[in-house]
C-alpha cells in the first residue's frame, strides 16, 4: 500500500483530494523527514486503516526509525494534550488555564529527532484534532526556531488533506457496507 495506492481508491467525487494529496506529497519545501513524519503523524490521528497502512508503508521508505518512532509519538501525545488544552480552553473558564496539567509529556522535551521535526508534527496533529491551543503553541516555537510561515501552512496543508482522504475513504467504506 502506498500514497499512489491511496490516490487510487479516491472516488471522482474527491478528485480535487486526489490531486493535492499527490501535491502535498510530491512538491513539498519541507526536508524528507519533515514532510513524512508530516504524513505518518496525520495520518495516525485520521485513525484510519486504510490511510495509516498507506502512509506508513510509504514513510518507512524515507524515515529513519528513530524518525518513524518519534512521528508516531507526535501522534500519541497530541490525542492527549489536545483534548486536554482544547477542553480547558473551550470552557471559558482561564482558571484552568492556569492549573497544572500534572500529564506526563516527556517526549515533547526528547523526541528522538530534532526539536524542530516533533513541533511540526505536533502542530500537524493538533490541525487534525482542532486544538487552538496546541496549534498557536507549537506555531510559536516553530516560528521561534526559525521556520517560515510558508513551512508552517505546507504541514498544514499536509494535515488538511491527509485528513481529507481519511474522511473520503472511511465514508466510501460506510456507504458499501449500507
């Protein structure tokens, strides 16, 4: 199973996700291991068989396993601190804001991979989970470190149609089984 594989199985219906999930994945600015941790990551918080067998099977092509670990620990932690910080943020109440959130999130400080890899990917998953919080967070230390608006909308993107394909094939799914 690869990302071709993927592109594939899309309905026409969805062809514009078919086109920028092979743009997304074919002319990116991110470095190799940027972009396919980018992929594997999301895919993960899709929850999607199909777009995680692709994604994985394609992304062990180009990550290290140290790399392909540390995506899916970017994964881990953000279906945790997502719901966490987007809960206490969407409560109204900044009290919370201001409590411990006694989680442990050791990997966010050693990732396995360079800082700068984990932040995007944890900024790609929190896009995924819809977390405010989490995604003006780890913007900021990406722009703190460097990284440019435009990489930061590219792991956006990535995030957006990866999610996307997830979405289209899982309803495709549902609706055979009718």
């Amino acid at each position: 199973m690869s990302i071709d594989s993927l592109k594939s199985a899309l309905p026409s219906y969805a062809k514009d996700i078919k086109l920028n999930l092979g743009s997304v994945t074919g002319t990116s600015q991110l470095s190799e291991q940027q972009l396919w941790g980018t992929v594997l990551a999301t895919a993960l918080a899709t929850r999607s068989a199909q777009v995680i067998a692709a994604a994985s099977a394609e992304a062990g092509d180009y990550l290290s396993a140290e790399a392909f670990e540390a995506a899916k620990s970017a994964a881990a932690i953000m279906a945790m601190n997502n719901v966490y910080y987007r809960s206490t943020h969407l409560i109204g109440d900044e009290t919370y804001s201001t409590l411990p959130a006694k989680l442990r999130m050791s990997v966010i400080a050693k990732p396995g991979v360079e800082k700068v890899d984990f932040e995007l990917w944890c900024l790609a998953v929190s896009a995924v989970n819809g977390c405010g919080r989490c995604l003006e967070s780890h913007e900021k230390v990406l722009r703190e470190a460097g990284m440019s608006r435009e990489l930061v909308q590219e792991a956006l993107r990535i995030a957006a149609v990866v999610n996307a394909t997830a979405a289209v094939l899982e309803a495709e799914k549902a609706l055979t089984t009718v």
